[in-house]
C-alpha cells in the first residue's frame, strides 16, 4: 500500500473572502487568488495524483480542474465527484458572517472533538451524521484503489477545511485539541496514510508531520482562537 490520501481544502473563495459560513453546495466560486492556489498547490504536488476526487461543491469542483489542467492528468485519472464529502452543513447558521454565528459554530465543532458526537449544529448537522456521509467514500477509496498493489499512486481530495480536520482527527487518531487549533488555510491539506488492520496514519497536517502535538494557550488569550476563516 504505498498510495496515501491527500485531503486538501479547497482554494479561497468569494465566501471565505466575506468570512461567511458558505456550506451548503453548490455554494460560491473560487476567487483568482484561489485559482491561483490550486494551481500552486498541483505545482507543489511531489508526483502526480493517480486520481482527483472532489465534493459536490462549486468550490471544489473548481479546485479540482485547476489542478487536474495543470498537471495534465491522465486521462485513467480522472476527475471523481464524490456526494458525502461536502462541507459540515451549519443549518441555520448558513451564510451568516458575524462573530455570533462563528462563535457558536466553533463552540459547538470544539464539542465534537472533545467526544460529543452527537451535538447537532442549530439546524445543521452533527458530527455522527458527518462522519457517517464522509467516512465511507475513503473506505470507498481505499478498498477499491489505495490497497490494490497495482494501483500507481496518490489520491488527491479536494473537500472542506472543518470536514477534513474532523475526519482526520478520527481516523489516524490525532488529538482533538490539536484539530481544533490547526486550522487548513485554502489548498492545505492533510495526507493519511494506509496502514495494517484497516486503520490509518497521519503523516503531514498542513506544514506540520508528526508528532502533532498541542501548543497551550498563552495567558489571556481567548482559548476559542477566533478565526477569519471559520471553517478552515
């Protein structure tokens, strides 16, 4: 098995530029500077994907042809539109850019990987009914593809910045804090290696490899860690 999962956000978009909980697809289009960060990111690729996938959203629609024009991908390749790997869906808390909204949908995402799987955002969804769309087209992939020996390489994902840390998180068993204050700027990504007994490895977290461990919080900050950019 010597394919990995590359997990990647997608590039910035006219949303993330209003700061707006923009997640339910199809959702806003990439800006040029986003354009412009998929095509760094494929140019940063250490070798070419074996296959693209990417979620329902505009966004990551988007990402995806970026990268896949500029590499030239084999025609074998492919661009893969997968339906449950869309962004966490924040209900009621759709489309709204103030503090309040980020507020509670951070409070409620930093209750996720504290273990309270079952919180539901207002509205939206919780993290089980993430995980339960999510987790099977990995499984997907990897079965069909990553554990087959002839299969000739990675697999690029472009999905969502908060999906992907809360899947991360679970399947290679990265500590939810650390998930929490790591946030995936545009064309991040996280990259998860295949490993025995079905389970997985976590060998790079935007620019971090392991071991990722947790920074404390320094005195008088707000342990929230307020972010422009929410869902990253």
């Amino acid at each position: 098995m010597s394919g990995r999962l590359v997990l990647v956000r997608h590039g910035q978009t006219h949303g993330n530029v209003d700061r707006r909980l923009d997640t339910r697809p199809p959702g806003a289009e990439l800006t040029d500077l986003g354009r412009d960060q998929a095509r760094a990111f494929a140019r940063a690729l250490p070798r070419p994907p074996a296959m693209i996938a990417h979620s329902i959203a505009t966004r990551a629609v988007q990402t995806a042809s970026e990268i896949s024009d500029l590499i030239s991908a084999a025609p074998a390749a492919g661009l893969h539109e997968f339906e449950g790997i869309h962004e966490v869906q924040v209900g009621d808390l759709e489309n709204r850019s103030d503090e309040a909204a980020h507020d509670e949908f951070n409070g409620i995402y930093r209750r996720w990987h504290g273990g309270e799987l079952s919180v539901p955002l207002p509205g939206g969804e919780s993290a089980h009914q993430v995980l339960d769309r999510y987790l099977p087209v990995l499984e997907q992939l990897r079965l069909r593809y990553l554990d087959d020996d002839a299969f000739p390489g990675d697999i690029v994902v472009v999905s969502h910045g908060a999906a992907i840390r809360l899947v991360s998180a679970v399947l290679a068993g990265v500590d939810g804090a650390f998930a929490i204050d790591h946030h995936l700027a545009n064309t991040e990504s996280v990259v998860l290696a295949p490993i025995t007994d079905g389970r997985w490895s976590c060998v790079q977290w935007g620019a971090l490899t392991p071991p990722f461990g947790v920074t404390p919080t320094p005195t008088g900050v707000d342990d929230s860690r307020r972010s422009a950019e929410p869902m990253g």
